[in-house]
C-alpha cells in the first residue's frame, strides 16, 4: 500500500471481494481499507465489480448472479463511497459463460476481465485491439495474459520473475510496439505467498518502457475494435477442457461423484430458498446464510485436480446442508435427502483419500499444469543475480527488526533456494526452443 501511495504514476485495476472488506474491518484492519479509498480516491486504481461471497457464477442461475454483484456493491460502496464506481466485471474465478456477459449487459457494466483462452482465436490475440461482444459494441472483452501473469506469480526458480531489468528482457520488442499487456494476479502474492513480490511490483511502476493504465482506459487508447464470441472458460481453463468441452471441470466434473452430490445439495437449497415467502419472519437469515454458503471453494477443493480439503469439502457441505435445516415447513423426507447428501459428499470424500484416488487425480493434473508455463531456464547476469539477492536480504533484516519473524523465514527461504539453483540461474543456456504453451 505505502508503496503505491508513494508513487502517483502507478495505476491498476482492483478486484476486492466485499466480504474480504468486512473481513478488514472485522479484523481491525482499517489502514488497508482507508488506503485503498484513498489510492480511489487520487485516480490510481478503479474498482471491479464482482460477486460478493466469492461464488463460482457460471453454474449459478441468473437471479443468484445478480443478488451476488448487487450485494457486492451495496457493501463496497459501503466502505468507498463515491470512489467506488465499477464499470467493469470481473467473475469469480475469471468464470465466463454466456449468462455472465447477458448479465453485465442488463446491469450496466462495459466490460469483463476473462483468461485469454477465453477468446476464440487464443492463439492469435491481437494486443493493440480492443474486442468486443458481437453485435454489441457496448460490452468489450480484455484477456489475462497467462505466460507473463504466470512467470510473476510464480514461485517457481527458473520460470519466475524476480526483478523489472527480467520482465523487460522478457518482453524484448514488444516493448517498442504500441500494444498492451494485461496481467492478473492475486494481490495476497505480493509479499504473503511471495515474500519479496510487493517490492518487484513497485519496481515496474517505475519502468520507463511501461505505462501502467487502468484496463476502463485502453478503449482510449486502442480505437481498432472486433466482435467476437468467447467460449466458456475460467482462469484455470487447460487446452484439454476446451478439447472435451468442459470449461468447468474443477467446479463441476461429471465423473466427481462429490462435485455431483455437491451441485444436488446446492440446487436443493437454492430451490427451497427461492420457494420461501420473503416475508416470513425467518426468511432474511435463511436468505443471508444461503448468500454465504455458495462459495466456490468448496467445489474447487473437492476437484483433486490437484487442489484437494476434506476440510472445505465438509465445511461448505454443512453450510448448505444447515441452510436446509433452517426452513420452515419443509417435509421430513427433504432434511433427509438434505443430510444424506451432507453424509455421501464427506464420506466419499475421505474413500477418496483411503483408496488413493486423489493422489492419481492429482497426478494427472499436475501433468496438464504444465501446459500454462514456459519450463526454459532464464539467463540472470551475476551482477543482476546478486542486486536480487541483497534486496532480498534486506527485506528480511528489515522484517527480523519488526518482529515479523514468520515473513522474515520465508524470505530466508527464498534466497536459499536462488542460492542452490544460482549456478543455472547464472549460466547463459544459448538459444533454445521454447515449448508451446496453452
């Protein structure tokens, strides 16, 4: 945050989901949300609008999608204000099926944020044109590039960037066209998962070869525009789904008798939701409980591909099991069905795990991950190599002296690991073939 603050060239395009914001100020951390407000405020990010309980919106019905954005707006402008004035849409998961894109366009919004495998010619994306829904020039479409998305957020040693001189070699001369790039991350990378990460992002806000924007500002920049029909997809789509088409294979997967028993109990519970007389004394709990309980994770943990919790399987599975339990006047024999789908998604959940079965899953996964990245090792001049390591270092001193002794060993860790592989990272490998990527 004070990095952002202290650079007012820097612009980006922010995705907060609202619970994560009474999460905040729950947990007392107003600074991040003033700061926030404030960068707003000076015109150095604009918000998305999205889904507020982080819901999987493709496998929603419509009514369901909608109810989700309006709360998100409601509590973000809440806590923003007038700064809060999305004109974009970004789905939970970067999920996109037809549904989302007649959804923006009943309520407003100009434009969605989608992976680019999302396009229908993913291959040949041009980056200097601005695409749009066919047929309606008033919805455009912008692409997540993967393979530089990827090589940032990584934590992997041979694939990750680890400093802007690196993105820029990486971008060579692309850099003197007159395109644009367009990444998308989780904000908890920089510095949580990747210790170090916040201090490369403030470094490429200084970049003189790039212009950081705001993604509502590129139709401006960019006039030549394409009408196009995405296909269904999500940030974690493979070249195989598209190939069986089943875009959503980690949230729902016909052959997952969990993921099946899940959608079950989850479309029971919408359905006796929506019978309820709104007017009943019971109903805004009922109603507020079902809100919260359709989050995505627990159908994402329960793919095994290669992402796997009995913990957020069970926990998701008893709160739509609990919204059942809750409504009034229900006939007996629907608790039941209710708790025995409650009892088939965690028992089969831990035969799973008995038998193995998630452990073969995840292997086959972990093999169609490695579509979405480059494996050529980066050449990183010695001097270079170095510079990174002692920032590193001194991140961790600096963390040691205020006591954040957790991040402080992460980081340790991270120079460890460059340490170990500084002899292939320091190497310079000749020209070689890059694999294709999905």
């Amino acid at each position: 945050m004070a990095g952002l603050l202290k650079n007012q060239k820097a612009r980006l395009t922010l995705n907060i989901n609202a619970i994560l914001v009474e999460l905040f100020k729950r947990d007392g951390c107003l600074d991040v949300i003033h700061g926030i407000k404030k960068l707003a405020e000076r015109g150095q990010i604009e918000f998305t609008e999205t889904a507020k309980y982080h819901p999987f919106l493709p496998l929603l019905p419509e009514s369901e999608i909608i109810r989700q954005i309006h709360l998100n707006h409601i509590t973000n402008k809440k806590f923003f204000g007038k700064a809060y004035r999305p004109i974009g849409l970004f789905p939970t998961e970067m999920g996109y099926a037809p549904k989302i894109a007649r959804v923006a366009q009943k309520l407003g919004y100009r434009w969605i944020i989608m992976d680019e495998l999302a396009h229908p010619n993913h291959r040949n994306i041009s980056r200097d044109t601005v695409y749009h829904l066919k047929g309606n020039e008033n919805l455009s479409f912008f692409f997540r590039e993967r393979d530089v998305s990827f090589r940032i957020l990584s934590a992997q040693v041979g694939i990750s960037v680890f400093s802007s001189k690196m993105l820029v070699n990486l971008l060579g001369k692309r850099l003197q066209q007159n395109n644009y790039l367009i990444t998308a991350m989780d904000g908890e990378t920089f510095g949580h998962h990747r210790p170090g990460l916040d201090q490369l992002l403030f470094d490429l806000y200084k970049v003189p070869q790039i212009k950081s924007v705001k993604i509502s500002d590129l139709p401006d920049l960019f006039p030549k525009r394409e009408g196009i029909i995405p296909h269904s997809s999500s940030w974690a789509l493979m070249q195989r789904d598209i190939e069986q088409n089943t875009p959503f294979s980690r949230w729902n997967d016909k052959d997952n008798e969990i993921h099946q028993a899940q959608w079950q109990l989850t479309n029971l519970a919408i359905r006796l939701v929506h019978n309820l007389n709104s007017k009943s004394k019971s109903y805004p709990a009922i109603r507020r409980a079902l809100d919260r309980s359709l989050h995505s994770d627990q159908y994402w943990w329960a793919s095994a591909m290669p992402w796997w919790s009995i913990e957020m399987i069970e926990a998701g599975a008893k709160e739509l099991r609990d919204v059942v339990q809750m409504i009034p006047g229900v006939p007996k024999t629907t608790y039941q069905t209710a708790e025995r789908l409650y009892q088939s998604i965690v028992f089969s959940a831990f035969e799973w795990q008995r038998i193995g079965k998630v452990e073969s899953l995840a292997r086959l996964a972990d093999e169609d991950v490695t579509q979405r990245i480059t494996m050529e090792m980066p050449y990183i001049p010695i001097k270079e190599f170095n510079s990174i390591v002692n920032n590193l270092s001194r991140q961790m001193l600096e963390a040691a002296k205020n006591r954040e002794y957790e991040r402080a060993a992460q980081i340790r860790d991270r120079i460890t690991e460059l340490q170990e592989k500084k002899h292939l990272l320091t190497k310079k490998h000749g020209s070689r073939r890059k694999k294709k990527t999905a």
